[in-house]
C-alpha cells in the first residue's frame, strides 16, 4: 500500500482520507487492468473504448462554478455505472444540517469564498467510507480537487484516469449562475436563463435553452444565496487564479481533456460523449421513438 504511506506523509490535512480510502482502495486495486484509460491515449483525448456499465472509471470534473460539471457528471455517471462524487453537494449536505461546522460552512459560502482543504477532505473522507460500506468501485469526483494541494493528496490514494476540464465563457457563465433555481419543495435544480449570444469577431455564437422545472414547481423555485453577481464575479476570479496549476498538473501528466461547451446539453452532451469514445444508448432510442 504505498500510496496510503504517501497519504499519511501529506500531512494533517490528509489524515482523515487515509482511513476511508483503506477500504476503498482494496476494492479499486482489485478492479480489471484495461478499467483505466490509457495515458498514451488520454493525452490525445481519446479514452479506450469503453462499453456503458461494465466498467469502473475513476475520472475527475474540473470547471467554473456553473459550467455544468454536475449535470454532466451526473449523466455520466449513471451511463459508466459509478458514483458522482460532488463536493458542492457535501457541502450543500453539511449546510442543511445541525452539525458544528454547518454555521462556518454558511459564513464561507454566503462570501463566496472556498472551503478551506480540511474540510473538503473531512467532507469527503465521510463519503468515501459510507461508499465503501456500500461495495461501490469507480467515481466520477465533480469540485474536487480545486487545489495543488487536493490534487497531490488525491494522487496519492488512487491514480485517476481521466480529468476532463469543461470551459465556457465567462459572460454565459455569469448568465448561467445568476439564472439557477432550486425548487423548495422536491430540491430540483432548474435554470431561468435563456442565453442567445450571436457570434462576432471570429467567436461562435452560443444558444443555451433555460431548463424550466415542471408546472407544480414554478411558484416554489427559489435562489441559492451564493447566487447574487458580487458573489459569482467573486468565487470566478478565485476559480481561475486556483485552477491554472491544478490542470498545468493533469496536463503534465497526460490526463487533462479540455472540452468548450458548444453550447446547451442538447448540442453538447453527443459531443462530449463522441470525444470520450461513449454511447449513449438511450439518447439514440430517444431520438429514434
């Protein structure tokens, strides 16, 4: 178990991961060989071929605040057959909770600050020891790691496949955080905003549609506190001053797929999946009916 000594040396902050990954790296290591995607081929951005659901993953999200990590994720997730790990979730969780470090949670996020390390990792070291409770092998990790720091203590509990690394300009982003939506009563997610931005000066234009939620849903939608323009403008600048090192550090590695949103998930979900080697059944049955 080298990498659970490499953990243990990361420091304090680690201390609390090395436990849960215990079990769970007994599960990951045990997995077959051709689950990992190659790195000769990560570099060019072409995963091997993979079937839906008989394979673990152990691939990483990275992008702003609002690109759209969870619900691609997400979709992923349940197509690869692996958990989605989001951080942004833990959080959300935490926050909606009695505990202790609820009101500090409140107090980072309403300033759109980031949550320090150990809390992210204390987060997700209980996440990991419920899954590995629950047998579960693979993940996709969505808001993790956001730091140097992350990146090296997660490298040294398992190695990661694949990090791919959404972007999207900034002004739709803007658009796109400032538009989001929970619904009080059933806790659904859903977007206000209709982005038709045409193309100049050599840039693409972008068409997103808004993601309304259902009629029961309308009069009950609510704003995350954390989504007013001072905030989002904030946690963006803090975004990109982290993110440069942690992707140049997938990069270096061969791991980092950059994909540019062409636009809603209608235009962009058959193209993530047509660079990452998927299918998506489903979709084509859809499409088909």
């Amino acid at each position: 178990m080298p990498a659970l000594n490499r953990l243990l040396r990361a420091g304090a902050a680690a201390r609390p991961l090395a436990a849960a990954a215990r079990g769970w790296l007994s599960s990951l290591v045990s997995s077959e060989a051709d689950a990992r995607v190659p790195a000769s081929l990560a570099r060019q951005g072409l995963p091997a071929r993979r079937d839906p659901g008989s394979r673990s993953v152990q691939w990483v999200f990275l992008g702003c605040p609002g690109v759209g990590k969870g619900t691609y994720a997400s979709r992923l997730s349940q197509l690869v057959g692996v958990p989605h790990i989001a951080t942004g979730d833990l959080v959300r969780e935490e926050l909606a909770s009695s505990s202790p470090l609820a009101q500090q949670l409140a107090d980072i996020v309403n300033q759109g600050k980031l949550v320090s390390d150990e809390i992210i990792i204390n987060l997700l070291s209980k996440r990991l020891e419920s899954g590995a409770a629950k047998g579960e092998s693979g993940f996709i990790l969505d808001g993790f790691p956001r730091t140097i720091r992350q990146a090296e203590i997660l490298e040294g509990v398992t190695d990661i496949d694949l990090v791919v690394n959404l972007k999207l300009r900034e002004d739709v982003l803007l658009a796109k955080c400032l538009g989001r939506r929970i619904c009080s009563q059933c806790g659904g997610n859903f977007n206000v905003a209709s982005i038709d931005i045409k193309g100049e000066n050599g840039r693409p234009g972008i068409f997103m549609a808004p993601l309304l939620p259902p009629a029961q849903c309308m009069t009950k939608l609510v704003t995350r506190s954390d989504d007013t323009e001072e905030v989002v403008k904030e946690r963006l600048r803090i975004y990109y001053e982290m993110s440069q090192p942690v992707e140049e550090f997938y990069r270096s590695r061969g791991k980092l797929l950059e994909f540019d949103l062409p636009g809603g998930i209608p235009e962009s979900w058959p193209k993530l999946l047509q660079v990452l080697n998927l299918e998506d059944h489903d979709d084509k049955q859809s499409a088909a009916a």
